[in-house]
C-alpha cells in the first residue's frame, strides 16, 4: 500500500510505504534491532504504554533533539511507560549516538535490517528508506491511541500533544 500527499521531504512530496494504521487499530508486531543486532518486538513490551518515536536518522539535527527531548521526559514516566525510538540508522550507529548524547530512559532501535516497523506502521518513505518522523502511542493492552505523522521531514512532532497523550493514559 502506498500513500503520497502525507509527509514532503524539504517540500517535496514523498511516498509512504506499508500499513495505514489509525486510532483504535491493534497496534502490528515489528521486529527491530537493538544495539548488540538482538531482535526486539512488540510483545516484549507487553502491559506497557509504549511511545514509538520515529525518526528519520538520530544523525542530523532534529532527530538529535527529538531524541534528546524524549530522552528528558521519559525520565518522569513511571515504570509503566517505555519510550522507543526507532529509525533506519545501523544499530552501531544508534548505540554510538546514545552512549555520545547520554541517551539512557528512550530504548532506540533499528529497522534497517527489513523495515518490519516502517512497513506495519506504514511510515516507510519509499524513495529515501528512511521513516517518516511520527509518533505513535500505545496502550497497555496494545491498542493504538495517538499518532501523529510529521508533515516536513525536517519538523519536529508536537511534544506538548504527545505529553497530554501520554498523560491521558496514566490517569
């Protein structure tokens, strides 16, 4: 399935690949990588309100800050939430970014092996083999409740929503 019109690249229309996932959908199964090439998958968050942020490359400046920013925030969650960030950068790759920018609540994984994230979750760019810069929140019992997907690839999500969304589910 693909979709053009949703997320511009500098402008530039580019085209989504994968699932068009929407509020109250079961939220798929992926698989990721983590930084020892270890693969990680949905259920192993199981009973958590999980927040998926998706970036395009923790190397270029936004990505950096949105990771940053999570980072910040999933410090004042409790246990009951996790924060992901997932993107295509190689696993070697995020664990230096990590390690580097002290990147220790946000648990960041890779989907470059087979882009199982970005084809369930349907934010895949079909011309780059990037993911669109999104974030999903998901319930404790693995329902979708909030997604948000950046229209400029080069603009951060809104962080205040995503925090009342977030707050939302832990009352």
């Amino acid at each position: 399935m693909e979709r053009r019109d949703v997320v511009n690249a500098h402008g530039n229309p580019v085209t989504l690949t994968g699932a068009h996932l929407r509020v109250g959908d079961k939220a798929p199964d992926f698989t990721v990588l983590d930084g020892n090439l270890k693969e990680i998958r949905l259920k192993d968050f199981e009973g958590k309100i999980k927040v998926i942020s998706v970036t395009p490359s923790l190397d270029t400046p936004v990505c950096d800050i949105q990771a940053r920013r999570f980072n910040q925030e999933a410090a004042k969650f409790p246990e009951s939430v996790v924060v992901l960030n997932i993107s295509m950068d190689l696993p070697f790759a995020i664990s230096r970014f990590c390690t580097t920018a002290a990147i220790d609540k946000v648990k960041a994984f890779s989907d470059h092996r087979d882009s199982s994230f970005g084809t369930a979750y349907g934010v895949l760019i079909k011309e780059l083999r990037l993911l669109a810069r999104s974030i999903f929140i998901i319930d404790r019992d693995d329902t979708i409740r909030y997604i948000e997907i950046v229209p400029e690839l080069t603009e951060h999500p809104d962080y205040d929503m995503t925090l009342k969304e977030i707050n939302k589910l832990l009352l």
